[in-house]
C-alpha cells in the first residue's frame, strides 16, 4: 500500500484547545480513510430502513451492512 502524504487539507488535528473541533479524518465523505493496512475507500452509505415496525430480517440487513462497512475500513475483522 503506498503511503500518502499527510496535510492539513484531508486531515484536522487536535491543538488542545477545548473549544477546537477535535481530530477529523477526511474532509469530505469523498476522502479516503483506511486504518490497519487496508486500502483507504470514501465513507460508506448505508440506508436507514429502521421503523417501529421493521423485521427482524431487515435489521439483520442493516447491521450486515454497518459490519461490511467496519471491515472495509479495517476498523474490525
């Protein structure tokens, strides 16, 4: 995996100031993040199809996607 260079345009950084915004990674939901040695992908999508009503089956189908979307990013295996 080729290492990209690091800069203050796809990333924020914490100053230690409480009143800052934190520690982003990518600006955009266009910007690639990977962690763990996996390829960097844009932000994942997955549909709310949760109502007071919804299946079993369709809840199944929402954590499924959530847990690709953690893989795919590296951050669970």
């Amino acid at each position: 995996m080729a290492v990209n260079s690091v800069t203050t345009s796809n990333v924020r950084w914490y100053n230690g100031d409480p009143t800052a915004d934190g520690v982003g990674l990518g600006s955009t939901a266009t910007s690639k993040v990977g962690f763990h040695g996996k390829t960097p992908i844009i932000q994942a999508t997955v549909a709310a199809t949760t109502t007071t009503t919804t299946t079993t089956g369709a809840l199944t189908v929402d954590v499924d996607a959530i847990r690709t979307a953690l893989i795919n990013k590296g951050i669970i295996v």
